[in-house]
C-alpha cells in the first residue's frame, strides 16, 4: 500500500476564481450580443432611410461588425461553458478527495488500534511479538484468543486500501480534467473575446486569447509567446504614450500578476519591451504620481510593482551575455533623460520579493561602476525622483524609499548573491594561500571611502551595508574565508575614514546591514580590533590568524587597527537598530564562549578576556556615538564637554564600572553614573544607549568574581601563575577587579573625541 501518493494534491485550485472568470465571460458575451443587436439595427435603418451606394456600403459595414460582435458573443459562451463545467468537476472533485482522505485516515487509526490490542494479547498468551506495520500482516505466530482483533485489523486495512484506490482516482481524473479543459480552450477557434481578466474594453485577437489558454494549461508555443509578448509590448507602449489610459495599465497589471512567474514568457515581453523600455515606463508611472493621491498612487505602485516583479522572474533566464546587454540599454536611456535612474533604483529597490538574478545585478554593478569612477564621482537622481515615488507609493518618505541612489538598491541585491559579491570586489580566480597576496582594491577604496552614503543624499549606508553584510554569509572553506577577511580588512580601513560616516547620518536600515557585517566577523574581531589591534600603517598583510576561545584551531580575521574599528562601530552604535544587532551578536558569542570553557576547549581566563573585551568595545563605542550626537545638536557646550571628561575619566579610574555600562544595583553606583552623563553631555543620554553587558550580569566585579570562582570549584580555572605549570591562587575578587579595570581600558580605547567624529561630510 503506497501511502505517499497521499502527498499528491488533486484537489488543488481556486474554484470560486474560475466561478468570477464564468461570470466575467457570461458578461461579456451579453455586451456583445447586446452590441451586435444595436449595430444590425442601426444599419439595417441607415439603410432603408439612405438612398445611394454610400448607404448600402454603410449597410454592409455594419452587417459585417455585427457578425463579428456575435462571434464574439459566441467565443465568450463556449469559454464560459468550459469553465463552467471546470469548476464544476473541480467542486465535486474537492468533496471526494476529502472523503478518500478521511477514510484512509479513519481506517489506519482503527487498523493501529487493533494491532496495538493484538500485540498485547500474544504478549499475554507468550507469544513474541516484534513491533510490524500497520498495513503489513503480523510477523510471529497466530494468537487464536485474539482472532477478532485480527479480524478487525483487516476489515481497517481493507477500508484504508479502498480510500487509497479512490484517491488515486481522483488523481487521474484531475490530470484528465485539466488536460481535457485546456484542449477545448485552445479548441475555441472562432473567437474575439477578451483576454481573461485584463479588463480591456476591447476585442482582443483569437491568437492572444488561444495563447493565454495554452499558458494557463502548461501547453504554451514559441509562436504563442511571441503573441502575447508583441501584445505586451504593443499595450505598454500605448500606456507610457497615453498615461491617462487607466484601462489599458490595469491590463499590464493584471497580465503580469497571472504570468509574472513563467520566466521564459517573461523574458521574451522584456525583452520586445527592451531595457530602454521598460526605464521609460516606470519613469512615467513615476511621473504620475501625486502626493495625496492614494488610490491612484497605489494602482500605479501596483503596475510598477508587477513590472519589477515581471522583470525579475524574466532575468532569472538570461545569461551573463544577455543581462549586459539589457542593462546596458536600460543605463543609455537613464544616461539621456533626466529623473530616469531612479527606474533603476526602483528595479532593485526589492530583493526580498522581487530579486534580480545574479547574472543581471553583476551586470549592472559593473556599469554603475565604470560610469561613477569614469566620472569621478555620485551618479544618482535625488529625492522625489519617480523612482523614489513608486517606491514609497508617492509618500516620498526618506526612511523607506532609496530609489533615487541607483547604486545603493544595486548594491542591495548584490549582497544577496555573497560570493558574487566576494569575487565583485576583489576580482575572480585569485590564490587566497598567502596573506600578502595582492588584488584590486579600486572598488573597495571608491564605493567605501570616496562615495557618500548619508541620508537624504542617499539610503545612510543601506545598500553598501547590506553588500558589506553579504560578503559575511555562507562561510566556505578555508580559501573562502581568507578572502572574506580580506575584503573586511580593507573595508574597514577605508570606511574608518569616509567623510560621511558619522552618527546620525545612517539610517535605521543602514546601521542595521553594517552591525550585521560587525557581527558576521565579531569572534575575531574580539581578538584584533576590540581587545588589541595592528599598526595603523599601510597594509601589507590582509588577514591575520587568530584563535577564538570557543573554537578549535584558528580563524581568518581582517588585520585591523583599532582606530580603524573605532569610527565604524562608533557611526553603527549611534542608531537603536545597530546596537541592538550589535548586542544580539555580543550574547550569542558569550553563550558560545561559557559553553565552550564548560565543555571545552575555551580556557576559562582567556574566555573572561574576550567578555571583557567584546563588551567593552560596544560600550565604548556606544559612549563615543552619545558624544558625538550631543556635540552635533549644541557644538557650544564644547568647552563643558572638555571639562566633564576629565571629571567623568578621573572616575572611571577609580570606578569597578564604567559610566555607560548600565548593569549596577547599587545606588551610589548609579549615581556615579548619571554624574558622569552630566557632566559629559550636560544632561542624560539618550535613551536606548545600554550596554552591551545583559542585565542579568549584576555589577561586573560580581560577575567576574563569581565565574573566577566557580570556574575554581569545577577544576576549570587555568590562568598562569607566572611560574611554569602552576595556575594563579590570586583572589577570586582581585582577579576581578583586574578584569574590570582591562573592561575600562577598552571602553577608553574604543572612545573618539565628539568633534574628531564630526567628519563634516553628509554626501
């Protein structure tokens, strides 16, 4: 008995759509009718009232129209009886699928039940009984006291094959009931109806109408593809010719929702549309809308969201060779009309629902590229642009809508496909065996460091932080990972000092993608970046080996400064979305590094050294960003800024916490802290800004002295005495307090001063 037919689903399909498609053509074929009436009437009147050869023509004329309306009207009856007799066999088909299916399962719950009774009763008469199928017969002796609940399994049994074989009949009978229904759809010859839910109020060719059955039936041509894609064609440039043709985008509508997902029909519209097409289409959608507006505004956001929609399932067919070409006809029209590259934008605006392919979102990376360090310099429409319209639906909102910077959206994308954006930035086929291996580092230098990101001019870092993101997903093997930390090491070190980098500047979704990166390399960031750091000279070497506490063996890391960390951290935990990605990353490696010291191989000191160190770098950087957030709204209190720090570092010295650390419960402690927040920024800091330590810690010399403790009474502590072989005896609360003073260290380390992190660049 094969049970996993059950997974087959007959009974699939929307009947109460087909019923609205009956219903639309039943309508339809009464307008016809009603039209033929009319126009036979009207001649046949002109005539008799008309003397010459004109009235007779003018007779004929209408004779000839109004057949043809009744042929339309006949076309639209025989489709309506096919459908209906579709949604009919479906209905009933749908009743016995469910029935099949509740005896099957009906009869395997009495069939188990027996055989569990029957198993029981050859236990109890000494009989071994091993565990057998409900559906196979038992696998030992007869048990004769029990024959009534063998009877009963086999009548189950039986009932379970009799559902089975009606299900599988059901399967049969819809593969038959849809091969029949698309045969007499594109049996339909004689037919001018409309195509199946555009809407158009007008007679579509037999052709279109035999082409868009054969689709939906799985059954579709060459030759019918190329039907309907000079139809599409010939409608969307009708629609960016005559905007106000309502009737005619709702079709394009329409059409795509129902075969936006068959990439081959797509492919051949787009491309009868061209990329030059299509930039022009959304622009006037764009164009058309009006701020208030919000019907209107959202029927063209839906045309164009299914235009993207569209043109995404046509790209997931083209080669490497085919999406350049299409993007490159798509940049020339952008290049010559002004507003149009925010059509670009808004293309790429969604790779969540509506991703461009690989081979397409390389090629056009590669002309944004070459076209912005050509020119040395942003290629961007600005807000308010059409793109950006149909991207927040005519809202214009600068949180969610990035359209207008083209490369952002591109960039996005981009960081969706990781090892194409590996091998985008660094270049393809490069030996990753050695740290000192050179590459390219043109597009690393220009789209990190020279290009501006800030809000408003574009997305605040969105588009770069998402690409930046990407690189850091679906870890490889060991050649993978170098190049990862590679790429990391440089575009930490041009970022640390782009001019637009600045807390305030990013937005919610750029400090989010760019705390994603941090956190996709934060284990050995611990160890070079946050707890130490390399020279801050010229790069020589672009990884370094490092050891994570809770793994065995080393891990690629980028070869970083501090001071190139810094900036970077400082700009990401400015914003609420950055600290709390910054925050989750922190707990998850101190979950990794406590498990690890308990069930090896972390060593307890060196684990309690990176807690220190990876809390100690957030909550630096986190006290930097307050800083220079409050330096940006009041640059007069400079000189109280000045004053405070020295009074807030003198207490930091003497203090078992740091200022911003937010974990005491002690009074006195807390004071300390709002103290040293007045003093610094003149008033509280903004809300939001905790630290990196959970709350549950307590006080950090607690936490510290408690786990050096602990670690002790479980044989787990192994800090060197300074004598070889021999483990420290020094006090559990020295040790943290040493712990604490190294948390502080790095908490300063990590901190910029205000104004040095006021770069004066919002580009």
């Amino acid at each position: 008995m094969d049970l996993a037919v059950l997974e087959r689903s007959p009974e699939a399909g929307d009947v109460d759509a087909v019923d609205g498609l009956v219903a639309g053509y039943v309508a339809r074929a009464e307008r016809f009718a009603t039209r033929a009436v009319n126009v036979r009437s009207a001649g046949d009147g002109l005539v008799a009232a008309s003397v010459g050869e004109w009235a007779s023509a003018l007779g004929e004329r209408s004779v000839r129209l109004a057949s043809g309306l009744d042929d339309a009207a006949g076309g639209c009856r025989q489709v309506a009886g096919v459908l209906a007799g579709y949604g009919a066999a479906l209905r009933g088909l749908e009743r016995r699928v469910m029935a099949a299916r509740d005896e099957v399962e009906s009869a395997r719950i009495r069939a188990v039940a027996a055989r569990e009774r029957y198993a029981v009763a050859a236990l109890a008469g000494g009989v071994g009984a091993v565990p057998w199928s409900w559906t196979e017969v038992p696998a030992f002796a007869p048990v004769p006291e029990a024959a009534g609940e063998l009877r009963v399994w086999r009548a189950a049994v039986g009932d379970a094959a009799a559902g089975l074989r009606a299900f599988v009949a059901c399967c049969d009978e819809r593969e038959d009931l849809d091969q029949e229904t698309a045969a007499r759809l594109v049996g339909v010859d004689v037919m001018g109806a409309y195509a199946p839910g555009t809407g158009l109020d007008a007679i579509v060719d037999v052709p279109l109408v035999q082409a868009l059955a054969a689709s939906a039936a799985g059954t579709v041509t060459a030759e019918q593809r190329r039907v309907m894609a000079t139809w599409f064609a010939e409608a969307a440039e009708q629609v960016s010719n005559h905007p106000a043709d309502t009737q005619t985008l709702a079709a394009l509508t329409d059409f795509l929702d129902a075969w936006g997902d068959d990439g081959e029909l797509m492919s051949g519209i787009f491309v009868a549309i061209g990329g030059a097409g299509v930039v022009r289409l959304l622009t006037m959608l764009g164009e058309q809308m009006v701020v208030g507006a919000t019907d209107r505004n959202s029927s063209l956001a839906a045309a164009g969201g299914a235009l993207r929609s569209g043109l995404a399932s046509a790209s997931s067919t083209w080669s490497s060779a085919e999406a350049a070409s299409y993007a490159a006809d798509m940049v020339r029209v952008a290049s010559s009309m002004n507003g149009t590259l925010s059509a670009i934008g808004y293309v790429f605006a969604d790779p969540q629902s509506a991703r461009m392919s690989q081979t397409f979102t390389v090629a056009m990376a590669d002309l944004l590229d070459a076209i912005e360090r050509g020119n040395g310099g942003p290629w961007r429409d600005g807000p308010g642009t059409p793109g950006h319209a149909l991207d927040t639906i005519g809202l214009l909102s600068l949180e969610g809508g990035g359209a207008h910077d083209a490369a952002a959206r591109v960039f996005e994308t981009l960081g969706a496909y990781p090892q194409a954006a590996r091998d985008w930035l660094t270049g393809e086929g490069i030996d990753w065996s050695a740290p000192d291996q050179a590459f390219a580092l043109d597009r690393i230098t220009y789209w990190f460091h020279d290009r501006g990101w800030a809000v408003g001019a574009s997305d605040g870092f969105a588009g770069i932080g998402a690409l930046w993101a990407g690189v850091q997903a679906e870890p490889g093997n060991l050649a993978v990972n170098r190049q990862v930390a590679a790429i990391n090491t440089h575009v930490l070190y041009e970022l640390s000092t782009n001019r637009a980098l600045v807390p305030g500047h990013l937005s919610a979704r750029g400090a989010e993608g760019l705390a994603t990166a941090i956190a996709g390399q934060l284990p050995g960031l611990v160890e070079v970046g946050f707890e130490s750091g390399f020279s801050e000279d010229e790069i020589s070497l672009r990884w370094h080996d490092v050891t994570v506490p809770y793994l065995e063996g080393t891990v690629p890391t980028a070869r970083i400064s501090r001071g190139w960390l810094r900036p970077v951290l400082t700009a990401v935990a400015g914003e609420v979305e950055g600290r709390l990605v910054l925050h989750g990353a922190a707990l998850d490696y101190q979950v990794r590094v406590q498990a690890g010291i308990t069930h090896g191989p972390a060593s307890a000191a060196a684990g309690l050294d990176a807690l220190v160190a990876v809390w100690g770098g957030i909550d630096g950087a986190t006290y930097s960003a307050a800083e220079v957030k409050q330096y940006l709204q009041d640059q007069q209190t400079r000189a109280a800024l000045d004053v405070g720090r020295h009074v807030v570092d003198a207490g930091v010295a003497l203090s078992p916490v740091g200022p911003l650390t937010s974990i005491g419960v002690d009074a006195g402690l807390d004071a300390l802290q709002k103290l040293g927040e007045s003093a610094l920024t003149g008033g509280p800091l903004p809300s939001g800004t905790d630290s990196a330590v959970p709350h549950g810690v307590g006080s950090l010399e607690e936490f510290f002295s408690t786990s050096v403790a602990e670690y002790r009474r479980l044989g787990l502590w192994d800090k060197s005495s300074g004598h070889a072989g021999d483990v420290s005896s020094e006090p559990a609360d020295d040790v943290a307090r040493e712990l604490v003073s190294d948390y502080d260290l790095i908490v300063g380390a990590m901190r910029s001063s205000a104004s040095d992190g006021v770069k004066g660049d919002t580009t």
